[in-house]
C-alpha cells in the first residue's frame, strides 16, 4: 500500500469525512462492505441531496410559476435559486441560459430537433461527432439525419484513446453546422481539450455542444472560458437526483431556437390561430417540470461548491494513477483508454475472460463495477472489443477499497482461468 500516496491526498482534504456524508456506503452487499465503482453510471448522493428532497415533500412542495399562495412561491423560490445556482457552478452569464431537463440524453434530443426545426439544421448539412460519443450524443443525431437527410462525420479516436485533432481539422466542409463532442469520455475517461476543440470549431465559424454527463463531478466547469455554444449535463451523475439534468446555451442562440415542446407554462398566449412562447428560460421547459429535482441538483451543486475542487481533483487522479499500476501488472489485462489526460474510469479486458464473469463475481465481494459497452457500441467497435470490465471512482472512494478490488480481482481471475 502507498502510505504516503494515501497520507498525503487525504489530508488535502477529508476522505471519511466525506463518506459520512454518503450513508449508503456503509451497507453490506452479499455480506461484505460495499465498495461503489460505478460512479459513471450514477453518483450515490449526499445526505445534503437527500435531505432537501425530503424537506422539500414534506414542506416545501406545491407547483411552480402559476400559484399566489405560500407553498407555490415558495416552490418557485426555491426551484428558480437551484437555477441560480446552476448558473453560477458552470459560470453561465445567465440563468436563462439555463434549461432543466431530465438529463443528458433530453438535453441533446432537445439541441436536436430544436436545431432542425429552426432551420439550423437541413438538408445535406452535416453534423460532426467523435469515435468516443455516447449512444445519447450519436442516436438523436441519427434520427435527424434519417428524418431531414443531415449527415453525420465522426472524429476518428487515437489508440491511446484521444481525439485525433488533425483529422477534425479535416472534416470540416462549407455545409459542417454543428460540432458536437463529449467533454469526458465514460468508457476511456479521456478528458478531451475542450478548449482547442472550441477554438478550431468557431474559427471555421462553426457553434459547438459539449456534453458533460462525466465532466460535471470530476472538472470545475466554466462555459464562458471554454467558450461552447451548449453544454449538457445530467443531476445524477454529479451527486443529484435523477430525472434532472440541464441544457446551457448562449442566451443569443436560444433566443433564436424554436422549442422543443409545446404545453403549459413556456407560453405568454395561446388562441386556437396562434401561440406566443414565453421568455427564456420557460421557452424549452413545457409542463409541470421535475420540481424536487431540482431543487435537489441545487443541493448538489452546493454539495460540491463546499469541497476544494482541486483537491478532489487531485485525489481522484492519484486514485486513478494507483488503481492503474495495480491493473496493468495483471497478466493478460488490458486496458482500454491510456490517455495522458484521463478522468478516474478504467475500462479494462482480460484475456480469455469475460467482463460480465469479472462483474458478477466482484459483485458477490461486494464490489459493485460496470460491465458491457457502456453505451459506447461504436467505441468498442473501435478498440475491438465487445465489452469491458469498468472501474469508476468518486471522491468518496479510498485506495484501501482499491487495493481490496485488486486483490478479488486477481483470485477471481485465478479461479476463471
Ligand atoms: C458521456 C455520457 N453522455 C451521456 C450520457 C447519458 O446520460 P443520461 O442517461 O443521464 O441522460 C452518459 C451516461 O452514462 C454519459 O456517460
């Protein structure tokens, strides 16, 4: 065990400390502690999370923006500050460029067929994605593609696992409307340059979406420094509830995007000849929406806003960097996703061995990994593989519990080999 690796990172900020704030992590699975490796998929959430949602039931609930009484100003309040706060933790300039969704994937369904039906995207245009998107950023895109005849370029993905800028450079045509690219891949934890992406994107005069479904828990955000047009995130995966999730745009590209859809409370009037929409934010955001959701997302933002961001940071890369040593010296595994720029995601196969035997039989010592294409079909594709074995860390995740998946991994595999 690395002492001092362990020493040095937890004091920087406290680890148990942390995971008394996160009651779930104390259960027992198949008789063992739990050890939670499958923070991509979804965070466990705070007590702080938890409680909000709770006092927000018991206390607080009552529909928002129509009401005069108490518990639907209230409501509003509090709906409306968790905006704020959003705003603020992806430092938007805005809070009307603030849209709640229920998460990533409507998030993107929204950019897409709001960007078709305001005339942004027709014809013949074309759409450029990468070899390390999420079936959430690769299949509403295919559906306008198969609808209104937009085509698709894709970003090939180096063998380290990075995008391959040159080539990007590459794709770009006089009909490339949109560039639309993950932020942290979940499958090879590649952190992508954001920046330069944004940069090569708007000098050919070219909007870009970034989608931060990974990003949001391990990077501090800042839209306006990045300087993307959208950005999309889900609640769930940054220590929120789930249902949740926002679609950011520049307040001056929203105000040009048609909705997304129709119904109550995103309209000023509404005649059978004619609908008038409502102002930004309420535009894209028909019916009654998740209301404790997000007030729950606000608690998480408040969550994370109350750590050291760069230790968390700094932790989850030794977490990652120590947890990698361990796995590579393993005869026959290999990893999948070696960039030098990496958030705490570890995919990995093992010669002869199946990822789902590695899951179910870490998951009776408790440990709980993610096993399958992640969403990621055509990534896997691209490393050649059909599934993988994934380890994902959060902050509230220790390097005993790693040393203690090393060591089931290593019997297990005894065992299946
Ligand atoms: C990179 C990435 N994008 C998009 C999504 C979709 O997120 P959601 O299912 O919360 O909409 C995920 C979920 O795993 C993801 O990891």
């Amino acid at each position: 065990m690395a002492e001092d690796v362990v020493e040095q990172s937890e004091k920087a900020f406290d680890v148990q400390k942390i995971r008394s704030e996160f009651l779930i992590l104390s259960l027992k699975v198949n008789g063992k502690p739990l050890v939670y490796f499958d923070n991509a998929a979804t965070t466990q959430k705070p007590r702080e999370v938890i409680s909000a949602i709770k006092d927000f039931y018991e206390s607080e609930n009552g529909n928002i923006h129509r009401g005069v009484h108490y518990l639907s100003e209230k409501a509003t309040e509090l709906y409306e500050n968790a905006r704020e706060e959003i705003k603020n933790f992806i430092n938007a300039k805005s809070s009307k460029e603030i849209i709640f969704t229920r998460g990533t994937t409507e998030s993107i369904n929204l950019a897409a067929t709001a960007l078709c039906r305001g005339g942004m995207l027709k014809a013949d245009d074309e759409v450029i994605i990468s070899n390390m998107e999420h079936h959430s950023n690769i299949v509403p895109w295919q559906i306008i593609c198969n609808e209104k005849g937009v085509r698709l370029k894709v970003i090939p993905v180096t063998d380290e696992g990075d995008l391959d800028l040159e080539a990007f450079k590459n794709l770009f045509t006089e009909k490339t409307k949109l560039v639309s690219v993950v932020h942290v891949s979940n499958t090879l934890g590649t952190i992508n340059p954001v920046e330069e992406i944004v940069r090569i994107a708007h000098e050919r005069g070219v909007p870009v979406l970034l989608d931060g479904a990974q990003a949001a828990a391990h990077v501090q955000i800042d839209v306006r420094k990045i300087g993307c047009d959208y950005y999309v995130f889900s609640g769930h995966k940054m220590f929120g509830p789930t249902g949740i999730g926002v679609f950011y745009g520049k307040e001056e590209l929203l105000e040009k995007l048609p909705p997304y859809q129709g119904g109550g409370d995103m309209i000023k009037n509404v005649t059978f000849e004619k609908t008038t929409y409502d102002d930004l934010p309420a535009k894209f955001e028909a019916g009654t929406p998740n209301i404790s959701g997000g007030v729950g997302l606000g608690a998480a933002v408040r969550f994370l806003n109350s750590l050291d961001r760069t230790a968390v940071a700094k932790y989850e890369d030794e977490l990652l960097r120590y947890a990698t040593e361990k796995l590579k010296v393993i005869e026959g595994l290999r990893i999948i996703g070696e960039s030098k720029n990496k958030s705490s995601v570890i995919s990995f196969v093992v010669d002869g061995v199946h990822p789902y035997d590695i899951g179910t039989l870490l998951d009776a010592k408790g440990i709980a990994i993610r096993t399958g294409h992640h969403c990621t079909q055509p990534t896997m594709e691209r490393f050649g593989v059909s599934s993988t074995a994934r380890a994902s860390f959060a902050l509230y995740n220790t390097f005993e519990e790693v040393d203690y998946f090393v060591d089931s991994l290593r019997k297990i595999l005894k065992m299946l080999r």
